[in-house]
C-alpha cells in the first residue's frame, strides 16, 4: 500500500508540471491568435472600407450612365428611369416633394453577392438640367456614399461646327463651301485663326495662312459614328432652337422689329439689350443690304440678335451687312490675332434694363407652349434662319452665332477685325475669306458660351459630370 | 515468505529510483541541449513573429495614410503643394449647387481647405521615430491629426508630395522601424492619384 501511495504522488506532481507547460503554450498561442485577430479584423475593416466605396462608385457610374441613356432617348426623362432595362426606377415618395423627384432602385449587376441602392434626384421638371446621384453601398459594418453631381450639357464643342454633309471637292472656293463645306482662305497679306478646332460632317478645306491648325480638324463624319446630327434642320427633330421662343421673348420685352427700318430707327443710335429680334421680308424694300448709313455706330447689341428672315427668302438669298456688328462685344485692344491668349470676351452679357433681360422673362404665362430661359442657360449671340447674312464689315460677337443657312463671313476692309468669339453652328456650310491688308479675322472657341446652351428641351445635350463627392 | 517478497518487491524498485553518474551527466547534457534549443527557438520565432507583427503594422498604416489621402485628392477641385514638397493643400466645394463666390459657377467654390503635412519632430528628417504625416480636415478651424504616425521617412530625392499636369499627385513616402529586435521592418509608399474634379 505504500508503494501504491509513492507513485500516485509522484504521477500528480508530473501532472501538474505537464498543465503549467500545456497553460503557458497554450497562453502563448492564444496571445499569438489575438494579435492575428486583431491585425486580420483590422485589415478586414480596411478592405470592407476600400470595397464598399468602390461598389458605390461602381453604382453611381451605373446609374449616370442609365441618367444619360434616359435623359437623350426619345418620350419623356421619368418614363425612361421607370423602364430602364437593368432595373426600373421608382419614385421614392418619402424624398420626393412638389419641388424635387426622387428616383431610385437597386443596383446588383455587375456585382458578385453585392447591392448597392442608387438614388436619383432632379428637380420637378419634364427636362431637368441638373440631377444629383447618390448612392450607398454596406461591406460588413462599413456603408459608404458617393455622390455625383450631373449638368446637361452641350454635346459637341469647337469654333466651328458645321452638320451640312457637304461634297468631296477639295477647292477653297466660295462655290466649294456652299456646297456645304468648311473653307477658310487665309491671305498672307492679312491675318487669319481659327482656334478651337472644326468640326465638319463635310469636307473642311483650308488653306496655308487660315490659321488652321490641321490637328484641329474633324471633318468627312457624314454617315460615321462620329457625324454631327442635323442640328439646323428646321424641320428635324434635332433643330437646336425653336426661333419662335426666342421671337415670343423679344416680343415681350419690346425687342421685336417688324422690319428693317425700325430696327434702324432703334438701335442707330443705342445698344440693344436682351434678345432682339429683326423680321426682314423678301418684299421689303430695306431688305438689299445694311450698312454704315443705317448704323453709323454699327449695329450694337447685347444679348441676342435674331434676323427672322421671312416671306419668300431662299436659302441662297443673301442680306449684306457692311454696318459693323457688336454683339457682346470685348474689348479688341490688345488683339492679336495669332495670340490666343490675347483673346477676350465680352459674353455673358450683363443687363443694366431688367425690362430687357431674358433669363427673368415670363414668357411661359403668356406663350404656355414655351419655356422660361433659365439663369443657367447660354443665349446665341447672333441667329438667322433660311437666308443668309452676309457679313463684310467688322465685327465683334462673343457668343454662339447659329443658322441653318450658309455662313458667309468675308472680311471686306482694309484694316479690319472679323472677331467671333463663341463657336460657328451652321447648316449650309462656311465660308470664312480675308484677303485684305491689315485685316484680321478670327474665330474661336468659348467652351462657356456654349456649354449650358439654351435648346429646346434636351436638344443637343448629354449629361455631363460636374463634380463628385 | 512475507519478509521475503517484501525484499524481493522493493529491492530492484531502489536500485531503478537511482542513477549512476554517467547516466546523470549523459542526461543533463541531452536536456540542456534540447533546451538551449527551444531557447533559441523560441528566441529566434519570437523575433520572427515580433518582425511579421511589425511588418504588418507598417502595411496597414501605410496603406491606409496613402488610401486616405488618394480618396481626398481624387474629390478635391484644387491642389497645391508647398514647404518643398511637404504639405498637400486641396480644396472642395461643400455644396456644389450653391454658388458662394459669386462667379455664377456653383461647383468651383473652395468652401473648406484640407490639408496633408510631413512633419519631423525635432526638426530633422533623418530621426524617423519622430517623423509623421498629419491631416487636418478644416485648416480654418480644425486641428491636425496623426494620419501615419511615427516612423515615417522622405524617400531619397523625392518630396513627399508632387503636382504634375496641375491635376495628378504623386505621393511618395515610407515607413521604417528602427527596432533592431524585429529586423527593422520597412516598406516603400510610391503612389498617385488624379483629382477629378475642377474650377472650370
């Protein structure tokens, strides 16, 4: 028995050692673990963090793509976002109010076992020119948002763009560019740009002192993937502007002119504000031509000039302007025209009459079929429709100048600037010639004169990021 | 046969409870190698783990000083660097429907100012331990944070912050441990970002 009671002790004394070891091991590798946890839920948390911004970025770029698509398709924005094809939007009627729409669904393609919610919020308009996407995505315990701020903007932008499908000849003609063409002839005698570069559906003919940059150039896009919709045709669909908002604004701040005499009478000797219209019948005996006579001052405007030619013109009957032409003018003085960077605008025009100033007309109470310009918007500078007016004198335009006529700007003087600012939107193609001694003529681009431009409805528009948060 | 089976049961049990000299000295120099061995195994695992533990700390507070800062610039609508290449300045327009400097564009604005800064502590950049990157969320009136702190270092040559193209920034930085216990772990930051929105 004693034997017996030696060896259970000493087996109990070894146990004991064998638990301390096997505690202290084990304590070791639980400490070990804990740090490992730690390093990996913190490294988790890191990842959760990265993943989740991406999947809301990822959402986000989904969502203004899907804006985009129902923002430039045909029948209505809010119509589109309810039969989007990857997933239909709803009203989120908690969020929406009388002044704003909200719009949401949520995004699961392309994500592999991953949502994220998008939200859409416009204004309560059937052509709203803004909209905010917000989205939010959770990873774990991480939710992160990303916001984007989306403007509907112009689509194209150069100093010239010219949608006509033009011909194939090569010539720098004034034939050659009525046949819907881009010409510019330069002379060495005088000094000729075009910066901004040219955009042309046609052919863009040039030649050694245009001051073309040739890398500028984009032209033959006729019936490419590339090719300028027909954004002048007064019957089209896609027809920019409809002139008679523009007349129902002029009429209603008194800026309509029944004919070239009382527009002569009014604006000899006094700048016009607003948006300014002048209608010129084919019968009307003033019709020929204008020129210094009538506006010993030139012709001064600022905001817009409309000449509404009307009563049996034809798209090759031609109104000669040798009056200078102001309109939003800039300051000239340092000009020079090879220098870009002496270049100055006078656009956007300020108002000194709030009588006269468009973006705070009524116009929808008294024409419903038309909508109020907002503050936002780019006004033309200077707009004719089938006729084309011929401008020989100086000229100083800061501003879109648009038609769907045939641009005809020939630099008639000895010493004189042809100076447009804003970008060339034509129909019938251009003709740019300055051939004379001293004389000047450059034309180009202003990105903010034409980036917020103020077409009918959706006209022309693609949504465009503004900022992201 | 009692005396005798108690003599003959206990005696070989003593002569086992024994050991010779040699047996002692043989086993003692067998354990003491075994366990000069798990010393230095433990010692030198310990290390080891001490230099991943580490290793891995200078990876997260790289990677996540260097996301941080590559999220803010890719928001901010300005960028400027100064004090030679040490402090990152970004601007952002807190509200870009709301036009508050008046130039009738709503998204240019720089409503608040962020700011990221290299600093040494004791005015030499070659003692890393005291060297750190701080971020301070409102310059006008917030206060800078340690957003990789410690053991930061200027990699040789190169500023910490770079402008190209007056929209990318390159972010060039490290992170070293001067702790010779853990094999002076150490990890190179060369990055950029390009910030995605403007003021025009």
């Amino acid at each position: 028995m004693n034997i017996r009671t030696f060896r259970v002790s000493r087996q109990q004394g070894s146990i004991l050692g064998y638990y301390i070891i096997v505690l202290f091991v084990l304590g070791a590798i639980a400490s070990v673990a804990g740090l490992v946890v730690q390093h990996v839920q913190f490294s988790k948390r890191r990842s959760d963090r990265k993943n989740a911004l991406e999947y809301s970025e990822g959402a986000a770029l989904i969502a203004c793509q899907e804006l985009n698509k129902a923002y430039t398709n045909s029948s209505s924005f809010f119509t589109n976002l309810l039969s989007n094809s990857a997933g239909g939007y709803a009203k989120n009627t908690a969020l929406s109010t009388s002044a704003q729409l909200v719009y949401g669904r949520s995004v699961s393609a392309p994500f592999s076992n991953q949502t994220a919610q998008v939200q859409i919020w416009t204004t309560n308009s059937t052509s709203p020119t803004k909209a905010r996407i917000v989205s939010y995505a959770s990873v774990g315990s991480i939710t992160r948002t990303s916001t984007v701020y989306m403007a509907m903007s112009f689509g194209f932008g150069a100093a010239i763009i010219s949608d006509a499908p033009g011909s194939a000849a090569a010539g720098i003609s004034k034939s050659v560019a009525q046949n819907g063409n881009v010409v510019v002839d330069g002379s060495s005698k005088s000094s000729t740009f075009v910066n901004g570069g040219v955009l042309a559906n046609g052919r863009v003919n040039v030649n050694a002192y245009s001051g073309v940059a040739t890398n500028s150039v984009s032209q033959t896009l006729y019936g490419t993937s590339s090719e300028i919709p027909d954004y002048t045709d007064e019957s089209s669909a896609d027809q920019l502007f409809d002139f008679n908002r523009f007349i129902a604004a002029a009429k209603l701040s008194g800026n309509y002119y029944s004919n070239v005499s009382s527009f002569v009478t009014a604006g000899k000797s006094n700048t016009l504000e607003g948006i300014v219209v002048v209608d010129i019948s084919k019968s009307d005996s003033s019709a020929k031509g204008i020129d210094s006579g009538d506006f010993p001052n030139g012709i001064n405007v600022r905001g817009t000039l409309l000449v509404n030619f009307s009563g049996g013109w034809a798209a090759s009957d031609k109104l000669v302007n040798t009056a200078a032409m102001n309109i939003n003018a800039a300051n000239l003085s340092g000009l020079v025209a090879t220098n870009p960077a002496t270049y100055t605008t006078g656009y956007p025009p300020t108002f000194s009459n709030p009588a006269k100033n468009p973006y705070t007309l009524d116009i929808k109470s008294s024409y419903p079929q038309f909508d109020n310009f907002s503050a936002d918007d780019d006004l033309p500078a200077l707009m004719y429709n089938i006729g084309i007016l011929d401008i020989h004198g100086p000229a100083n335009v800061c501003g879109v100048v648009y038609s769907p006529s045939f641009m005809e700007i020939e630099n008639k003087g000895t010493g004189t600037t042809q100076y447009f600012n804003g970008s060339l939107i034509t129909g019938g193609g251009v003709y740019i010639d300055n051939g004379n001694s001293g004389s000047k003529s450059v034309v180009t681009f202003d990105p903010k004169a034409i980036d917020k431009l103020a077409t009918s409805g959706s006209k022309g528009k693609t949504v465009q990021v503004y900022y992201r948060k | 046969m009692k005396g005798l089976k108690g003599h003959s049961a206990a005696s070989p049990r003593r002569r086992q409870q024994a050991f010779t000299i040699v047996e002692f000295i043989f086993a003692a120099g067998i354990s003491g190698i075994v366990l000069a061995g798990m010393v230095i195994f433990v010692a030198m695992a310990s290390r080891s783990l001490q230099g991943i533990t580490m290793q891995n700390t200078v990876n997260q507070d790289a990677s996540h000083a260097s996301e941080y800062i590559l999220e803010r610039i890719r928001l901010a609508n300005t960028l400027a660097v100064s004090g030679g290449g040490n402090t990152l300045t970004l601007t952002f327009d807190d509200d870009p429907d709301t036009d508050s400097n008046g130039d009738t564009k709503t998204y240019n604005d720089r409503d608040h100012t962020e700011q990221f800064q290299f600093a040494n502590g004791d005015g030499s950049d070659t003692t890393t331990d005291d060297n750190k990157i701080t971020y301070n969320a409102n310059t006008a009136t917030g206060t800078a944070v340690d957003l990789a702190p410690n053991r930061v270092r200027k990699l040789p040559s190169t500023a910490v912050f770079t402008i190209t193209n007056s929209t990318q920034v390159l972010v060039n930085f490290g992170l070293v441990d001067s702790y010779s216990n853990d094999l002076f772990q150490a990890l190179e930051i060369k990055t950029s970002a390009v910030r995605r929105n403007s003021t025009n």
